[in-house]
C-alpha cells in the first residue's frame, strides 16, 4: 500500500511516501518546502495558498498513491464564509493580538474553571483566545465556519468540512472528558456555529474533488483520511512502544513534548500547576504532556558562534567534556528568542553563581545536560500526577541522531532510552492510513508492533552515572536555578508544532 504523508512544520513542510505491507513499512520524502509567517501590515500570517501549492506539487511528485494524510501543528485556523471561501489569511500563533485576551475571558470564566473542563494549559496562542481576538472584526461576522490548518487543506482536496480531535483538543474549546466540543463558545462570545462537526483519526474525510483529482494526475479520486492531525499525536502513534510497558515519550527536535498515553484526562489542581496539558490522541485516548525548550538552544548556539562550528564536531567536543559542569534552566525566557545564545548561557551561568562554561565542549554539554535534566524533571513529574512509573522512555524525531543526549537522558531519567524511529510524525500518519483503508492493524499496538519489527531503534542504558543526577538536581535546586524567573505567557510560543 503507497501512502502520501504531509506532514507540516511551522518551518518547513514535506510530502512523504510510506509504502506499508503486513511486515514491511518504509518512508520516503518526495517534496520539501520552505514554510514560515509573514507579515503584512502588523499582522503575521501563514501563506496558506502557498502551503496548499507546495503540498499538491509534493502529491503530484508522490505518483501513483491509495491514499493521502495531512498533519501540522496545532490552535492555527482559517476561517470560511458561507459559500466556503478563505476569509483571509490564516494569523501565525505567533502573533501578537491575542495579548492580554487570556485576563478579560478569565475575569467572567476563571483558569481553574477552562481547565475543569478543557484540560489544557493556558498559553496565550490556544485558539479560544485567537477567536475572541477578532470578535469585534468583519471577519468573524462573516464567517460560517473554523478550520484548523490541516482541516483547511483537506477541505480544499475533498470539499468536506470537519475537525479531528487530536488537532480539536488543542482549541481550548474541546470537553477533554465527553471528547465532543465544549459548552464554552457562548459563554467567552464566540459564534458557536464555528465549530464544525467532529471526527476522529481514521475516519474518511473524503475523496479528491473532480478538479483536484485532474491537477494530481490520478486516474480516479483519491480518499483523504483524518490521521492524527495534531503532528504530535500522529508522532506518538509511531513510537514503537510494547503493550506491556510503562512508557513515557519524548517527542524531540528544535521543541520537545515530553508526556504519556493514558485512558482517561488527568484534570487534577497538580497537574495543572505543574504546566500539564491533556489533548487528544488516536482511539481515544489522552495525552498528557509538557512542552519542554528542546534542541533550539543548542542549534542557537552553533549559529551565532563567533567561528563556525559544526554539530558533529561540537557533540565530539561535548563528549571529552568534563560531566555535571554548570547547568541551566533550558525553558529560561531568555533563551527563546533567536541571538547570541552563548553570551546568553555565560550570562544566566552568573546569575546562580556558576562558572560560565569555556569553548564548544563545555558549552554544547552544558546545553545537553540541562536539557536532558528538564527531560528528567518533567518525567518525574508525569509519574506524580499520574500515579503511574515509567520503565522505558521512546525517544522519537530528531533528537534520536544526537547520541550524546539520548545517553544523558537515560542516564538523568534513570531508566531505558529506545530511540527511534526519526519520522514519526509521517510513520504515524500513514499508518492511520493504511488501517483505515484495509490493512490489518486493528489497533495502535498492532501499528507500533509493525515499526517494531521493521525500523530500526538503538538502546541506551542508565549508567553508574545514573545515580549523580539526584545530588545534581539538588545543587541547582540549592542554586535556585528554576526559581529565579518564571516563563513568561508566551515561553512557548515557538512549540505548538
């Protein structure tokens, strides 16, 4: 079975080729495309008619396929008018107008009360906050109906509007427990008729209108299937997980999600302080994460390094580093916006009265080691509002090349780190896909059994050293390293891929 994945980033987006048998998967990428907002007037906005272009050309390039998925981060929409027209633009989360929305709707519906129901953490981009952004505009008057990005595209190819729910749950409009939108739209004032029927992943939403077929070069019309829409979601179907573990995931690149598969939302008070979100995943399913600054301080670092150094040979040099030098606080504020991340880290070094670190070396390990120590925190965490342990962590995307984190993190977390595979994203979605459209893999179990036995992981194991990160979390606690600044609202703007 030959499947096409599109699978899109806030920074690129791609059209992969999963080809999927009863003991075979394989991916391909066949298209590529620069993606990112841009900004007309004092507003930033997504190219939506230029995601659309790129995503046919990479379907075209795809040849001969059985069906078509579509994946993309997260809150992001576009608004239709009754005769199904674009009404403008889509607005990048990274904009600014949701500024102080989050205090008014909260003034006449508490945090405490959104979060009852919704189960997801309030950041300021959550489309909830998006929506009552342009209550008062013509746009909003006019339109019929919301589609989040990848229910946008798949409009366009098929003609049917929907919303999937791992993508819906990110809306802070979605009921975590019924799993059906919530009662919320007309209490915060937002027209409820925006709110378009539900489906789930592996429901069809369709087939490739008569002109979309022609432009594909298809000889018939192509079914579009909802996989897990939410990119993360679809990641999490690819982690080649066993049945009969207590797995945690960490779902790492320039921005790493760090959580757990369970049956049921955890909408306890504990959760919610500790910065926990609930959102949809496939077969009902909840998935409780955290998002943590992943890779980008480190990618920050090797841009604006005053010479040119490269990965591999910075992660080299990290290696012959000396271990637990100076850490610090990876979701720091100051580290998120792009610049000279070095003199960043001496600086917040100072600030908790720690020797800065000394050339490449020093430096990348002292990002690896903080980052792997926010992996630690935010996994002990998830077993303290869960109730449940962790025996094996999965690594998946791209963090699983950078050997010298996966080893830190099995070290820090104290248990098994099995990385692998890269593409999850777009192994996930076309595994949807392909169960949906006949293929016997009756459950998601049976999907990870697949990637299993056909992708290949690596395993990396705590070490004697393992049992050094409880007397270093105590140091940089002793140091305040997490106390001295709390993340700002917008701390995670960057992450909703």
């Amino acid at each position: 079975m030959r499947l096409a994945a599109v699978d899109l980033g806030a920074t690129s987006g791609r059209v992969m080729i999963g080809e999927i048998g009863p003991d075979s998967v394989s991916l391909r990428e066949v298209h590529r495309f620069a993606n990112g907002p841009v900004r007309l007037g004092a507003t930033l906005h997504w190219d939506i008619v230029g995601i659309y272009r790129e995503t046919l050309a990479g379907l075209r390039a795809a040849g001969g396929i059985a069906g078509i998925g579509i994946d993309s981060w997260a809150v992001d929409y576009g608004l239709l008018d009754r005769d199904g027209t674009l009404l403008g633009n889509p607005v990048c989360y990274r904009d600014s107008r949701t500024d102080g929305i989050a205090a008014t709707v909260h003034s006449s519906v508490p945090a405490t009360d959104l979060w009852r129901v919704t189960g997801l953490r309030e950041l300021p981009f959550n489309t909830i906050y998006q929506l009552l952004s342009e209550v008062d505009g013509s746009r909003l008057a006019a339109a019929e109906t919301m589609l989040l990005i990848p229910d946008l595209l798949g409009y366009w190819l098929t003609g049917a509007v929907g919303a999937e729910r791992t993508n819906a749950s990110t809306t802070g409009l979605y009921d975590a427990r019924r799993q059906e939108w919530a009662d919320l739209a007309t209490r915060v004032g937002i027209p409820p008729r925006l709110l378009p029927p539900l489906r789930s992943a592996g429901d069809l939403v369709g087939k490739t209108t008569p002109g979309v077929t022609a432009e594909l070069g298809a000889g018939s019309p192509v079914p579009v299937v909802a996989v897990g829409s939410h990119d993360t979601a679809s990641a999490v179907v690819g982690v080649p997980a066993a049945p009969d573990s207590d797995f945690a995931y960490i779902s790492s690149g320039t921005w790493s999600l760090v959580g757990m598969e369970l049956a049921e939302p955890v909408l306890t008070e504990q959760a919610r302080l500790a910065g926990f979100s609930n959102e949809a995943g496939i077969d009902g399913t909840t998935r409780l994460l955290r998002n943590v600054t992943g890779l980008w301080v480190l990618s920050e670092t090797l841009r604006t390094w005053d010479h040119p150094v490269s990965l591999e040979d910075a992660l080299a040099a990290a290696s012959d580093a000396p271990a637990f030098g100076p850490m610090i606080d990876i979701d720091a504020p100051e580290l998120l916006p792009p610049g000279d991340m070095p003199t960043r880290i001496a600086d917040a070094c100072r600030a908790t009265a720690q020797r800065p670190p000394e050339g490449v070396g020093e430096t990348t390990r002292c990002v690896l080691e903080s980052l792997a120590m926010a992996y630690r925190r935010t996994v002990r965490r998830l077993t303290e509002v869960t109730g449940r342990p962790v025996d094996v962590v999965h690594l998946v995307g791209g963090g699983t090349h950078n050997e010298l984190l996966c080893a830190l993190t099995a070290d820090a977390c104290g248990v098994p780190v099995v990385a692998g595979p890269v593409e999850s994203a777009a192994l996930g979605n076309v595994l949807v896909q392909a169960r949906t459209l006949g293929l016997d893999l009756p459950d998601r179990w049976a999907m990870r059994a697949l990637v299993r036995r056909c992708l290949p992981t690596r395993t990396y194991l705590p070490t004697a050293r393992s049992s050094s990160w409880d007397t270093i979390e105590s140091r940089c606690a002793t140091l305040g390293l997490w106390d001295r600044a709390q993340p700002r609202p917008d701390v995670h703007r960057g992450c909703a891929t």
